[in-house]
C-alpha cells in the first residue's frame, strides 16, 4: 500500500497490508481521525480503517483551518488516490456527510467511485446550505453547540478549552452552513445509506429521502436511536451495519 504521510489528510487506523475493503470515515464539526479509533475492534479481519485529519487539529494543530467542502474533499481525494487500489465504503457524519458527499463525486470522476456511500446526521446537499450559527457572537454560539450535546461538560465549563476549539468550530461550522453543491453535478452510481438519529433536532426525519437524489442506486435509511450523536449509540452496530453495506 502507498505510505499514508504522516501529517498529511489520510489516517490509517488499522493495519491491512492487503484489504478486502478500506473503510473511509469523514468526521463531524469539531472532530478528529481519533474519533473512529474504537471501530477498529469491530472490524472484521480483511477491513481497513482510514480517517480523514483536517487541518488545525490532533497532529495537525497549529495548520489554518479550511471552511470549504469542496477544497477539503479535494484534498481528501488526492490522498485516497494514492493508495492502492481497493474497494471503498465512504462514511461521514454531519459536516463529514457532505466532505464524504463531495469525495465520493470527485473519486467518480477519476474512474474510483465508492461501493457504498454512507450518511449520517446531515440533509441532503441540495438542502444542506445557508444557516447563520457561524456568525453568532462567541457566548451564543458555544452555547448553541453545547446544547446539541456534541461537548462534554468537562470541556463545555473550561474557558481554556473554549478559546483554543472556538476557532476550529467556527470554521467547520461556517464551511457545513455555507456549503453549495454543484449545480446539475452528475448522480453517482454506488448505492446510499443514510443514518438518521430519532429526535435529531438539526435532521428533519421526513425529507432525508432527498438523499436518493444523488445516486441512481439504490437509496436506503436506516434511523437509529440517540439524536445528533448517535454514532456514539452501538458503535459495533453501526460498524457491523457499515461494513455489511460494503459486502465486507
């Protein structure tokens, strides 16, 4: 397999010389490669995990954050390129749906579309855009995030821990809120599942079929419980589930 750079944009997780399926996970505001670390236990043999690092975080801190989908899925799909060649389950939740979203487009046009395309905690790109928390004064909009329950309360009360992920949130968040799909962009092909937490109160349950306008696969949803964060729910599950979608 080609050398993932240390600090590039690609994190391996797991260690498969050859496999059988490479698992690409695109996380949320706010969140590192580290976040996918515990899914390694529940991969079966034969499965790589690879994390996508954006820039100002873990060992990438002190990089300028990048509030562009488009750009950071450029870069995602340059580095994906170089791996050897395998078949591929994209995954992204939140802001990380609509990075996979935009990888998955660009890998298609280099002749590597995706198996499977997985979503989660995200509305279609279509419906994806505008949103104004990325302009909100600092107190109103740690608090907004706060209570979407995506910090913990340890982190949320240390005004140390504030000041240093303030920027990095307001970036991502800028980069979900002002997002815009291309227009007429070609359906892809590989099939979409899309995971939706019950009672996600940034996810209108009813309009997630709008996803299966992107593809002219099969569309599939599957609604788990535990809100905006339910990836945190039954991770094996939804591994299990993930990898089950792959043909893994």
């Amino acid at each position: 397999m080609a050398r993932i750079r240390e600090r590039g944009w690609v994190r391996s997780l797991t260690a498969v010389e050859r496999p059988e399926l490479r698992v690409v996970c695109f996380p949320y505001s706010g969140g590192s490669a580290t976040a996918f670390g515990g899914w390694s236990t529940a991969l079966p043999p034969g499965v790589e995990l690879v994390a996508l690092q954006y820039p100002g975080r873990g060992d990438r801190f002190g990089e300028d954050f990048m509030d562009d989908v488009a750009a950071m899925a450029a870069h995602a799909t340059a580095e994906l390129l170089r791996l050897a060649p395998s078949p591929c389950v994209l995954f992204g939740h939140s802001l990380g749906a609509l990075v996979a979203y935009e990888t998955a487009q660009a890998l298609r046009n280099a002749g590597a579309e995706p198996r499977q395309l997985c979503v989660s905690g995200s509305p279609a790109p279509a419906l994806a855009v505008g949103g104004r928390i990325h302009l909100a004064p600092d107190d109103e909009f740690w608090t907004t995030l706060c209570g979407l329950g995506g910090i913990a309360p340890g982190i949320a009360e240390s005004a140390e821990l504030r000041e240093i992920l303030l920027p990095m949130l307001r970036a991502d968040v800028r980069a979900h809120e002002t997002y815009r799909p291309r227009p007429a962009a070609p359906p892809l092909s590989c099939p979409v599942r899309c995971y939706h937490g019950a009672g996600d109160p940034l996810v209108e349950e009813v309009r997630l079929g709008e996803w299966a306008q992107i593809t002219s696969g099969d569309f599939t949803l599957r609604v788990r419980p535990g809100g905006h964060f339910h990836v945190a729910t039954d991770t094996a599950g939804l591994v299990a589930d993930i990898v089950r979608q792959g043909g893994a």
